[in-house]
C-alpha cells in the first residue's frame, strides 16, 4: 500500500470525525441516524461481529468507500478476525461480480492499513 492509499484512508477517517461533529450539534436528524445506528449493530439474535461484516459486504457492494472503512474498523472492533474480513470481501465480490471486485481493492488497502497500523 502506497501513501495515496494511506492518505486517503485518513482523510475519510478525518472527514467522518468532521462530519459527525457539526452534524451531531446541527441535525436532528442526523442524530436519529445514529441512534439507529447504535441500534443496529447492538448485539442481538446476531452479533455485532456478524452484522458488521454483513454491513462490509453492502458496502462493497454500494461501492461506498467510507462504509468499508468504517465497517471493517468496527469489525476489528468486535473481535472479527483478518480471514473473516476476507471471507466477507469474498462474499461480496460473488455477489457483486466484476464491480465488487474492484470496490474490494479499497477494502484490501483498508485491512491492510489497520493491520500495519
């Protein structure tokens, strides 16, 4: 991984941080995102584990490059492990295709970011 990579990975994480400070004294409604949020991912009949790696493999899917940041941060968080990350990117990439596979590429530079953090 190379510094562009290094550095994009860091300005999602710092725009995020931006982002959920203005809003969170802005938006009401933004504030209700995060108490869904909170909500969702509470573990339950699923674990937080297992529900974040299925958010990864939306995301991968969506092609939403700060979503596959912020789930396999979370991910980690929650005890899930390099292998099952992978084995989630690989679950998207069958059932995304072609496209899935190049949104997988960042998702590759982000485990590989916090693994040689």
């Amino acid at each position: 991984m190379d510094k562009l990579d290094i550095d994009k990975i860091e300005k999602i994480i710092a725009d995020r941080k931006k982002a959920y400070k203005f809003f969170a004294t802005a938006s009401t409604v933004f504030n209700s995102f995060l108490e869904m949020e909170k909500l969702t991912y509470a573990e339950g009949n699923i674990s937080t584990k297992n529900k974040q790696l299925i958010a990864l493999g939306i995301s991968i899917y969506a092609n939403c490059e700060s979503c596959m940041e912020c789930h396999i941060k979370e991910a980690l968080n929650a005890g899930a492990t390099r292998d099952e990350i992978i084995e989630a990117i690989g679950v998207a990439i069958e059932m995304g295709g072609g496209p899935a596979t190049v949104a997988s590429r960042f998702a590759m530079n982000v485990l590989e970011y916090y693994f040689n953090k």
